[in-house]
C-alpha cells in the first residue's frame, strides 16, 4: 500500500529514504534509519517491528541480505510483507512476500532498493530505480535523486488508492553521540491531496533554511554569508523569518546596522508581526537586540 526507496550516497556515504502511500502519516511507520548504521523500509501488510529490529541487526554489523532474513524468519506472516534494506557498507536486500497485493515487487541495485505494493502498474518501482540512477549520473544532490525517484513512482501512477501522505529522512555517515545530531532531514507531510509535489516544497524551504546554518554543508564548502544568503532567497522568496534572522545578523554580529534596516523593512512590509517580535526581543535582551539597536533597526 505503499512505495519507497532507500538509498545510501556513494558520495557522501548517507543513508535515506523517501516514501508515499495512501495512508494517515506514513513517516513514522515505514522509514527506519540511524547515522553510521543503515535504513530499513517496512510495508505492505505491515509490521513495524521491522524497524528497529533491523537497525539493531544493522548496528551489530549483519549486511543487509542477513537482516532481511532475520526479520522475516521471526514474523509469523512473511508472505504479506514487505521490506528493504541497505546497510553501512551499501550492501542492499529486499522482499516482497507472495500474498503482497499487486501491483507490487522491488528492485535491488547497488546502493538502494526500491519496492513498491498496491500500486496502479508494474512500472512503478522500475520508474523509480531509472529516475534515481539517471539523477545520480547526472551528478544531482542525493535529496534531489530521492525526490525524482518518488515523482517516477507517481508519473507511473503510485498508489492505486490516491495518495495522502510521504515523507523524507536522511542520516549522516558516521555514527554520533546521540541519534538525533545525525538526522539531517526529516520531513514529512501526514495528510494532504498531492503530498508527494508538498513534500518537495518543503525539502526545499528545508534547504534554504540550511544554507544559513553556519555549520552546514554550504558553509563547510566555503561559500560565504551572503551569497549563501542569496541563493535561500531565491529558492524561498516566502520565507521572511530567513530575511529577519539575517537583518538581525547584519546588525549584531556583522555591525551593518543599515543593511540589517533594509532586510528588516522587507521582513515587516510581508508582515508588520516581525517589528513585534524585534521588540520582544530587544525586551528580552536575546541575540545581541538591545532596546537601542531596536530603535535604530525599526527607524525610517
């Protein structure tokens, strides 16, 4: 009743997924990934269990094949489920049982799995495999090659009930010290018309919000402030708490009072809410916004 794929960057070495279904909030119930261990996609008749069953076989060292055969060999009704996996080597396996409703099956290729069950045609999952690796070759962002892999799917028809929820996570390479610092996406959409086309709105507001974090990628490659600045508010020309973060920025830390005034101007001219939220700020004492700077910030 869903389809998915799970991949892991040859590049970069992280792990995702991105999934849709016909089903209330499918994100927490199909995607199980840890940073520095694996991914494991668990659906069809599901048994969730699956999940994090698999990332403990994954983070004791089984590959990928012998995870598959763990879970499937405690399930007492393997032949109605559906599961994949790729592990920290890339290594992949997958299984669609015999009793899954058709449409459905997987493909298993070097580095992800993409499986698929209830869907309108047989060329789903292989949709999805091409519109992955033609995006790979292409030398696409490993968010953007899971993004066309789930648009594939939907050209093909998707879910043969319609469609209502999807998601995307993405974890690190390597394992940190707590599980959350190594989830570098999660986004889902639990309940919406056309949730696949929403679910990449929202990658790509994600995104222009990371170009900002100084310790992103973006950062990490050299590209300074402001062109990384520039480039979120092309891909967000919505999104003004990026413009009021950034006129804060200019005043505090880059001491550009007047720039800060101009990013601020168009902050509050979207919505006249950010001039309050400077004035509590400054009320507060946070971030640098001193009741004085605020006054300069917000004058004529």
């Amino acid at each position: 009743m869903t389809y998915s794929i799970i991949a892991r960057d040859p590049e970069t070495g992280r792990f995702g997924i991105a999934v849709q279904s016909h089903y209330l909030g499918v994100g927490p119930v199909v995607p199980w990934l840890e940073a520095g261990v694996g991914a494991v996609a668990t659906q069809a008749s599901v048994n969730v269990s699956f999940g994090p069953i698999g990332l403990e076989l994954l983070r004791a060292g089984r590959a990928a094949d012998e995870v598959v055969a763990a879970v499937l060999a405690s399930d007492d009704r393997p032949q109605v489920r559906q599961v994949g996996v790729v592990d920290a080597s890339g290594r992949t396996a997958a299984h669609t049982g015999t009793d899954c409703i058709p449409a459905c099956g997987h493909l298993v290729r070097d580095g992800f799995t993409v499986q698929g069950n209830l869907l309108e045609r047989e060329t789903c999952w292989p949709a999805m495999a091409t519109a992955y690796e033609a995006a790979l070759s292409a030398g696409e962002p490993f968010v953007e090659r899971l993004l066309r892999a789930v648009e594939a799917a939907e050209a093909e028809g998707g879910d043969v009930r319609g469609r209502q929820s999807a998601a995307i996570m993405i974890v690190d390479a390597v394992v940190h010290p707590a599980a959350w610092l190594g989830r570098l996406m999660d986004l889902r959409i639990e309940d919406h018309p056309d949730p696949v086309p929403e679910l990449r709105r929202i990658v790509t507001l994600q995104l222009a919000y990371n170009l900002l974090d100084e310790a992103g990628d973006a950062a990490a490659a050299g590209r300074d402030a402001a062109d990384r600045y520039a480039e979120a508010r092309r891909m967000a020309p919505d999104a003004h708490e990026l413009v009021f973060w950034r006129a804060v920025e200019l005043a505090t830390t880059g001491g550009d009072v007047e720039a800060g005034r101009r990013e601020l101007a168009i902050a509050v001219a979207a919505d006249p809410h950010w001039q309050t939220t400077l004035e509590h700020m400054a009320a507060a004492g946070r971030e640098g916004v001193t009741p004085e700077l605020a006054m300069q910030l917000l004058s004529d």
